[in-house]
C-alpha cells in the first residue's frame, strides 16, 4: 500500500513563536483572544489556532485522523530571513536544530526543509551545509521575496548553486506581498491575491533570469 506524503505543512517552534512574542517591531506575534496572530511590518500574514501548528504529538494525532503517513515539516511566515544577519544567522540555527530534533523522535513520519539566512548568503551556504550534512535536510525553504527584494538577484545564487549541489528542492512559500500597499489601500488581505501573485512573480523572476537553467 503507498504512502501519503503530505510535503506543503507549516510548523512552528515554541522557542520561534516564543520571540515572537517579545519583540516590539517586526516580524511579530500578538494574541488577539485565543488565536497567536504573526504579522510582518504591522500586517498580519499567519495564525496559530491549533496545537498541531507547533506540537508534534498534536500533530501526529491530526496525521493519523487524516490519513497522512510522513509530512515534510517547513517554518512558515513570519521566518528568520525578516531579522537582523547575526540575529537571523542564529535563529536560522535554533530553527533547524529543531525541526531535526522533531524528525529525530519520529523517524518516518517526519522531515524537514531548513530554514534560511538569505540576509546573509554567505552564512546561508553554511547553515544549508550543516543542515544537510548534519541534520538531514531534505530541502530549503524560500519566500516569494526576501525582505523586500527579488528572488532572482545574483546575491542569492550562493544558496541556489549550494542547494543544486546537493540535489535539493526548493519551497517557495508566500510572505508579505510586494503588492501589499495598493491592498492596504482597499483594505484587502494579502490571501485574496497578494500571495498567489507574489508566488507567480518570484517563479517568473525565476525562469525569466535563467536561474533554474544555472542551478537546476
């Protein structure tokens, strides 16, 4: 009998959603009643209503409920490459360590893609080398752009080529759209199109500068 490999799945760790909740300016978290809203530059993005979002054993019981055998576990919105380099180089860090740790106690049903310090390319291809050498990565995770900045710049072509190397997938997952001050305008969320274009303009980005031709 096949399995069923759910490989789109956010999960949060209690030490990243922690911060969060410390800081002052973005990326954020704030609880409004019972759901933890994660916002980027005062624009909410994600929330954390359920314990399976961050809890492995509620996550595996909502698994096993809905039929899926392994999920490839990936820090969503709001993640590391929104911070300061040294600040994000670290949490990068704790992030991978442990999404590691989660797959380590739960062999088979769970992988992860690392984390990214895209602020920092250099320390990027590191972090990406100890993530797969070491922990195990089974892919990286990109945002439809970094902090403001096109995907397809040269100075993310560290990462790319190390990923290349080691035959790894990449994610792309939406952030905070770079349409989102004309949304705001109109008062629209980023969902009803602000992220399936961004995804799309980040893809195209992509293909359009021979990225995927340089490092497939």
């Amino acid at each position: 009998m096949s399995k069923v490999i759910d490989i789109h799945t956010t999960f949060y760790t209690q030490s990243w959603l922690d911060y969060l909740l410390t800081r002052t300016r973005s990326p954020q978290a704030r609880m409004i009643g019972e759901t933890l809203t994660l916002s980027i530059a005062g624009t909410p993005l994600a929330y954390v209503n359920h314990a399976g979002f961050y809890n492995p054993a509620a996550r595996l019981r909502d698994m096993d409920e809905a039929g899926i055998d392994t999920q490839i576990l990936a820090l969503s919105i709001p993640s590391a490459e929104l911070l300061e380099p040294e600040e994000g180089i670290t949490w990068s860090r704790n992030i991978n360590n442990a999404l590691a740790e989660v797959c380590r106690k739960h062999p088979g049903r769970f992988y992860f893609h690392a984390t990214q310090t895209y602020q920092s390319p250099d320390a990027g291809v590191s972090e990406l080398d100890r993530a797969y050498r070491e922990l195990g990565a089974k892919g990286v995770m990109l945002f439809s752009n970094i902090n403001g900045k096109s995907v397809a710049l040269p100075e993310f072509y560290p990462i790319y080529a190390k990923a290349a190397e080691y035959g790894l997938p990449v994610n792309i997952h939406p952030t905070l759209p770079l349409t989102q001050s004309i949304m705001d305008q109109y008062n629209l969320p980023s969902s009803l199109y602000g992220f399936l274009l961004d995804t799309t303009m980040a893809v195209t980005a992509l293909i359009w500068q021979g990225v995927l031709d340089k490092f497939p």
